[in-house]
C-alpha cells in the first residue's frame, strides 16, 4: 500500500475537485486509453506530474516529495504512457461550470485571444519542429522557441483551449479553431494581429461579437478606398465602415472562402489617443461587431479593450511564476504535454483565487497569483482556505523590456530602472 507525504496529499485534495479519479478514468475510457490496475495509474501519474511542476522538481526528488516507493524511471514511462489527448480533453472539460459570470460586458461573455512564445532544449527535434528565433541574447546559443495561442476567459482568467505553433507561423492562421469553443452572443478580444474580414466574417457566421485593435494599414479615414469604405458617422471618432471580400488568406480554404467571399461586413471603427508625458500623442483605433453607440458607447468599449492588458499580466503568471518560460522536456510530444500540465495547474490555482475572491469580496484577478501557489504547496491536508493576499490597483509606469542578468531574449539593463522607465500613458477620445 503506497504512502504518500502531506505536501501530494494537499495537492491531490484540491486536484481532486476539480480533476477527480473518476473523472479522469472515465475521460481516459473515452478516447480510447487502456492501462492495467497498478501503482502508478492515470490519475496518480497526473497527481505527480502536477506536484513535480508546482514544486520544480526533478524526477528523483519527486519520489520523496510524493513519499512513494518507485523509482524515478518509473514515473517517467509512466508519465510517457499518459496520451496526449487526455490533456487536451482535460483542458477543455475541467473548468467550474458557472466561471462566465464573473467576465460579462453588458451581458456578454468576454474572452481574450493572444500569442505568447517559451523556449525548449535544443535538441534536434524540437529545433526542426518549432525552429528558433533570431532575437535570442546573452547566450551562446539559441534555443527552439515555440508559440502558444491561447483562449482566455476574462475575469477568471481559465485557459480553455491552447494551440502550440512553430516560431514561424503565425497565430491568426490557427484563431479560427477557436471559434468552435466560444458560445453564440459572446464577445472575443485579440490584438491588432488577429484582425482580418477572413476572420471576422467567420465570427459573424456564428454569432460571435469581437473587438479588435486595428493596424493602421486597415484604417478608414474619409470616406475610405479599396475594400474599406465609410458608412455612416455615428460621432466623434465614431464611425460605420463597410468590409468587403479582397482576396482568400492562405490559410483558408477554397472551399470555405466560397462561403465567405461574396459578403460585405458592417463594422463599427473608433479612434482613441494615448496621451504619454514627454513623448508624442499617437492615434490608435479599435474595429468592433458591436454596431449600437446607444448601447455600447466608444468610451465604454475603449475601455473595455484596455481590460484586455491582463491577459499580458496572466502570461507572466504562467511563464514566471510558474517557471514555465523553458520546457525541460525533450521530445515533440512531452513538450506537449507538460505545457497542458502547466496550464492545468494554472486552472487549478485561478481556482482557488476565485474561491478566495468570493470568500474576500474582491475581484478574482485582484488575488495574489504566487501567494495562492504557495498555499496550496506547503498548507497541510485538510486546511481550509485561508485569507490570501490582496493586491492593490497599480497604476505605475512602463517597466523597461530589459534584464539585469542579460538571459535568453532581452538586452541587458546597463542603466537604473528608474531612468528607463516611461510614465503611465492615459487614453482619449
């Protein structure tokens, strides 16, 4: 009979709520994984391989920390048995079921969409797969450096889907399978790279609202040229843009773009200012579905589109807090399933925030990210969720992309921070 140490106990407490053994047999019965009653089945390997990356260890300390008699070689082929497709099916299933009310915009369910990038080993393998960027520093050697697309779900902040790219391709040629994944009526976020009439006709197919940042080669101004028209002015900086069909993307179809070709879209564009002391005001605009001004005034949604700067803020939650910024893995498929094991311990930690958040009275990203990691490493079983930290609102100045320690990706910061830092910018209509 395996013994296990207080540490695995209180993470497989908490794993088990929202990823119980059953749940995952069964899930395991469902795509077709068989596996013999032993020591180290599915669901005990997943309890494992969820402790080894909350506690960063390797897999000869995690035979002590999980107090189970069986070797480190052990827990690999046994990590090595679990399918690939039981953490995609995890991923997308074991979320709480009513998470959407806390990431509504006048009734609509939010969700944010962007590209992140980690590094891997460089082995062979991995450098053919995912291929490596050339911005790269203080290093003597590049690493692979895959992409990861992600579906967020604001407020909470659960990751519903994960898509891993090489470095080379882009994130907009893989957005549309996440549309399969968002609800009719609900309203999706993204960056100005992830705009397109490819992609927004889509999301009209399905009764999907969205809110893009738009590049300034896509701006209407006057009464517009080419495929991009004025409509009608709705007030100031507030306008109706016509889209037509220009040509198929690369990325899709023939087949599909037939079904898209011969539509004209009517959108709704709004320009805003980013006012920054000491630096020239420069024009951004925002390209929305949400058509009524009554209803969904621009101020509104310009501020709306700034709320979606904490997806940046839950990346570093993943990549720092989480150390998952180098995979350790080795091989395509590992790589691959210990980045859904991470966002799975993610999920679970977004959890406990909510939970702490609703016991609190605070809003679930005002929750210290670290602080309810380390309560669920080093709490004993069976403690009761105690008062995690608050963080206040911050309003402070653009931090420097530059490291002291000069690592992978950034130059080194040969200068204070405070010198490099910029001050906060404000944004007008």
């Amino acid at each position: 009979m395996a013994t296990f140490s207080p540490s695995f106990l209180h993470v497989k407490e908490h794993v088990d709520r929202c990823l119980p053994d059953d749940f995952i047999f069964k899930t395991c019965r469902e795509i077709g994984h068989r596996w013999r009653k032993r020591k180290l089945d599915p669901a005990c390997t997943l309890h494992l391989f969820l402790l080894q990356l909350l506690a960063g260890l390797a897999l000869s300390g995690l035979r002590h920390a999980g107090n189970i008699a069986v070797t480190a070689q052990a827990i690999c082929a046994a990590k090595k048995r679990l399918p690939l497709q039981l953490f995609t099916r995890l991923v997308e299933t074991a979320l709480p079921k009513d998470f959407s009310a806390a990431a509504t915009y006048n009734g609509l369910v939010t969700y944010l969409v962007d590209g992140t990038s980690f590094l891997v080993d460089d082995v062979a393998k991995l450098a053919r797969k995912y291929g490596k960027s050339s911005n790269q520093r203080g290093t003597s050697r590049s690493y692979p450096t895959p992409k990861l697309l992600t579906l967020m779900h604001a407020g909470a902040g659960y990751i519903g889907k994960a898509i891993i790219l090489p470095y080379r391709r882009q994130e907009f040629t893989c957005l549309s399978r996440l549309f399969k994944l968002i609800g009719k009526g609900c309203l999706l976020m993204g960056d100005r790279g992830l705009v397109s009439f490819a992609h927004l006709a889509l999301m009209r197919a399905q009764d999907i609202h969205g809110c893009f940042r738009l590049p300034r080669g896509m701006v209407v101004r006057g009464r517009g040229k080419g495929s991009h028209r004025l409509a009608k002015r709705l007030g100031r900086q507030d306008m109706l843009v016509t889209w037509t069909a220009y040509r198929r993307p690369k990325w899709m179809s023939k087949k599909r773009w037939a079904t898209i070709s011969g539509q004209t879209l009517q959108l709704r564009q709004i320009a805003f200012r980013v006012c920054r002391k000491g630096y020239r005001t420069h024009w951004a605009w925002i390209i929305t579905t949400l058509l009524d001004p009554e209803q969904h005034p621009a101020r509104k949604l310009i501020e709306l589109y700034t709320d979606r700067w904490q997806i940046e803020v839950n990346f570093r939650d993943l990549k720092c807090t989480l150390k998952m910024s180098k995979i350790s893995a080795k091989t395509v498929k590992g790589v691959q399933k210990e980045v859904l094991a991470f966002i799975l311990l993610y999920n679970l930690i977004r959890q406990i925030m909510r939970t702490a958040a609703q016991q609190q009275d605070v809003p679930p990203d005002r929750i210290g990210f670290k602080d309810a990691m380390l309560w669920l490493l080093y709490s004993p079983p069976g403690t009761p969720l105690a008062k995690l930290l608050v963080n206040p609102r911050r309003e402070r100045a653009t931090q420097p992309r530059r490291l002291k320690k000069g690592r992978h990706r950034f130059p080194q910061l040969n200068r204070s921070r405070a010198e490099l830092c910029k001050p906060r910018c404000a944004v007008k209509i």
